[in-house]
C-alpha cells in the first residue's frame, strides 16, 4: 500500500512538473510584446487607448500607456504589472487609480478579449487589437519616436509662416542645447511633451516626446486659464466687454431661469479669478462631459 502510494504521489508531482513547464514553454512562445489599441465612444466622444509593451532578455514585461480623448492627446502613463500566464493576460493599467485590464489573447495573437477592472469592481469591455507600424505611422506617429539620447536636427521648414534656423546661425551656443536637451531626456526637468527654442524670430530647436508629434492635439488644462484671460483683456481694450466686473448671465440671456439664485451674483472677475463658489471636484467634472454638449448649460 505504502509503495502504490508512494507511485501515485509520484505520478502527480510529475504531471504538475511537466503542466508547469509546458505552461512556461507556452509564454514563451507566445510574444505579447507591441501595440495594443482600441477605440471607445460615448456621450463625452470617442476615447482611444494604446498599450505600448516591450520584454527584457529575462522575458519581463513593461510598458506605457497612451490615451486620446477626442483626438486630443494625453501624457503617457507608466504601467504596473504585466502578467501572462497562458493567453491569459493581467495588466495593471493605472497604477495610481488601481485600474487592471484582464484579457485572453485570442489564438491569432492579434487579438485580446478583455475589459477594464476599476476599484469599485465595475467593469469596462475593452478589446485590444495588434497595431502594425503601418498603422501607427499613419495615426499615432509619435509613438514610434526613439527618445534613448537626444540627437540635433535642424527644424522643418513646414512653410507655416515660421522661419527655421540653427543655433550657430543665430549666434546661439549649440552645446547649451545639447546639455539642456540631455537633462530633458533624462526626466530631470519632469515630464515634457516637446520643446521649442526660438531665436532672432527663428526657430533653432523643436523636439517631441512622450509619444507625441508635432501634429498632435495636446490637452492645456489650466494653461487655457491664462490664455482666457488674455483674450478677455484684449476684448475689454477694444470695448467689446465693459469691465470684469460685468454679470455672468448678462451674456447668457437664454438660462436666465434655469440659473441657481447665487448666479445673478457672479461676476467675470469671480470666473477669471477663480472665485465663482462652484463646488467642483473630478467626479462632478466626470458627470457634466457626459451629459452632452452643452456644458455650460449643464454647469447653469
């Protein structure tokens, strides 16, 4: 009894070696490495997004991701961990938020089934398709950028009303560029998307970064903050806006009575100033994008 025991624990210690081994001979053979991408649509538009995943020599995998929102791009997002265990695949796409994506690669390897894991447990469907370089070239250009060490090329003259040159043209010290550029590559300054040095009314350096090309939409956020003003100041020096202390609604008639009884009250300095008292947070933000597109309508 002791000896049939015996050969039956045996038996089952080898058949749990060889389903181990041959579940490693099968991630080996199979290479997840590349672009992944796919395309949502809903009331805020269409969001893209694009999982860039490389492997080291040990066979480890890491990545990016890349998101558009309504062809607008946003900075690149390191992922966590990448998992393969068969054709079953575990990514931690947002570490910061505790975002998984869990699929299984489907037998063409061209394709992967999954969706979206968020906190709370909700779930997104989310399929990802292999994108050849074809198709990157053509609609995410950037993305296929090398960014290992910076090396100078002279600006494009794409004929847009911008003159090119280069730093010994224009009496500018080229190893000031390569020094700073250097420090830029190497994340010192944080993370930028591109950079642009002009000089004598020339422009003598324009780089991209972080998957992102020289045709790419890029999300101001708080920038337009300063822009508005500018246009705001500009627009009460030629008279066509009275002061900053006008009424908000004075140029909103039509929501005159869809309005809280504290609107009446809030001036353009309150929104220039951001002293408005709007209670604003991310998940308000979140809920007012997806009720159309009316925004200011909603926000009244």
């Amino acid at each position: 009894m002791k000896k049939l025991l015996f050969i039956c624990i045996s038996i089952l210690i080898l058949s749990f070696e060889v389903s181990q081994i041959n579940a490693q001979a099968l991630n080996k053979a199979i290479d997840i490495s590349g672009y992944w991408g796919t395309e949502l649509k809903d009331a805020s538009g269409t969001q893209t997004f694009i999982f860039e995943i490389s492997k080291d020599s040990k066979g480890d995998y890491s990545g990016y991701a890349h998101s558009y929102s309504n062809k607008v791009k946003l900075p690149k997002l390191k992922l966590g961990y990448i998992k393969l265990n068969e054709s079953n695949i575990k990514i931690l796409a947002n570490p910061e938020h505790g975002v998984i994506y869990e699929g299984v690669l489907e037998p063409s390897h061209k394709l992967i089934k999954g969706k979206l894991v968020y906190k709370n447990n909700t779930t997104l469907p989310m399929d990802l398709q292999k994108y050849n370089k074809e198709k990157l070239n053509k609609d995410f250009p950037g993305l296929l950028t090398e960014e290992n060490k910076f090396t100078y090329k002279k600006p494009a003259n794409l004929n847009d009303g911008f003159k090119v040159g280069t730093p010994s043209e224009e009496g500018f010290d080229s190893n000031l560029i390569n020094e700073m550029m250097q420090k830029v590559y190497s994340g010192e300054y944080g993370e930028l998307n591109s950079v642009l040095v002009i000089r004598n009314g020339k422009i003598i350096l324009e780089d991209y970064l972080g998957g992102f090309s020289i045709n790419d939409l890029h999300a101001l956020k708080s920038c337009t903050k300063s822009i508005a003003s500018l246009l705001i100041g500009i627009a009460i020096d030629k008279g066509y806006i009275k002061s900053v202390d006008t009424k908000i609604l004075d140029y909103f008639p039509g929501y005159k009575n869809l309005k809280a009884s504290d609107w009446g009250k809030i001036t353009l300095r309150n929104i220039l100033t951001m002293s408005s008292g709007i209670d604003w947070n991310d998940e308000l933000d979140r809920k007012i994008h997806s009720q159309g597109d009316n925004i200011i309508k909603t926000i009244f």
